[in-house]
C-alpha cells in the first residue's frame, strides 16, 4: 500500500513539474512576444518623421521618377530674407486629393545645380484641410493673399536630404540657391 501512495506522489510532483515546465515555456513565449513588440516601438521612436520621409521618398532623387508619377515644374523659389525653397515639382491630383500621405508629397523639390542636374532637398505636404498635421508635426498656415495667387492652405516643408540650420520644417533654407536655375523650365 505504502508502495502505490509513493508512486500517487512521485506520479503527482512529475505532472505537476511538467505543468510548471509548460506555464514557464508559454511565460517565456508571451515575454518574447511582447519584447519584439517593444523593440518595434523603440525602433519607431529612434527615427524620426525626417528619417521616416527620407526612407518614404527617396526614389524622388532620380528627377525622372516625379515626372513619371505626375509632378510638374514650377519656378524656383526663393525668399526676400535669403535662402529659397528650389524648384518644386507639384503632383496636381495629389494636391487636388486633400489627404497627406507621408509617401505621395503634393510637391518634390529640387535644387539646380550648376551641372544642369537637379538635386533633391526637400517635400512638402500641402493640404486646404485644416489645421494639419503629419505625425504630430504641425503644418504651417498659409493665408490670403498669398505670393502663390491661392487660397488659403497649410504646409509642411520636410529638408530630409539637404541639412538647413533654421531647422528641417521651416519654409526658406539659407543653403539653397536658385541661381542655376535658368533652363529648368
């Protein structure tokens, strides 16, 4: 009899270190699970919107690419206090759409160089709609009248490939020239 309550006991802590091993294989599981999440999130959060748009946007290096999907020149732009904004390529269905998407910028811009290439420094997001944003990064408002000639509108510029010191949304950058620009248009 002794023999039989052994082997109940010796049968009963082997199931129940079984049952042990098993929760602490499914804990571990969960742990992993969870982990990869998090580091999914630490990933998002070491890159920035700028490094994000970059990534996004990068086949628009190849000037050919924004006339292939809809973008159209308009003149180089550049500023009264300094700097200007090159020459921006502008999709017009984009523009008409309304909606921002960190992939499809309403407008690629490119700064002519005096090899007769165009270089691209910069996208911008516009939309009617408003107030905007793009991952919490306020647009700019745009009243009337305006040296465009439109409505009202917000704007985001985003300097992801050319670096400029009044910070990576402001309109204007300082290293940026239009004096190449003759015969981009």
């Amino acid at each position: 009899m002794s023999t039989h309550i052994a082997d109940a006991d010796t049968r009963g802590l082997i199931g129940e270190k079984t049952l042990n091993a098993v929760r602490w294989a499914a804990c571990l599981a969960l742990l992993s699970i969870l982990a990869s999440g998090a580091a999914s999130a630490v990933d998002r959060s070491r890159t920035t919107l700028v490094d994000r748009i970059r990534a996004a946007n990068d086949r628009f290096k190849d000037v050919a690419v924004a006339v292939s999907e809809g973008y159209a020149p308009i003149p180089c732009a550049s500023g009264i206090d300094g700097g200007a904004m090159g020459v921006h390529y502008v999709n017009e269905r984009l523009l008409n759409a309304g909606a921002i998407d960190i992939a499809h910028p309403q407008a690629v811009m490119y700064e002519p160089m005096p090899n007769g290439k165009m270089k691209l420094i910069a996208v911008e997001y516009i939309t009617s709609k408003g107030p905007a944003s793009l991952e919490g990064q306020l647009f700019n408002f745009i009243g009337t009248p305006n040296r465009y000639g439109l409505g009202a509108f917000y704007e985001l510029h985003v300097w992801a490939w050319k670096a400029n010191p009044r910070g990576a949304f402001a309109d204007m950058n300082p290293n940026v020239t239009c004096e190449h620009a003759q015969g981009h248009l």
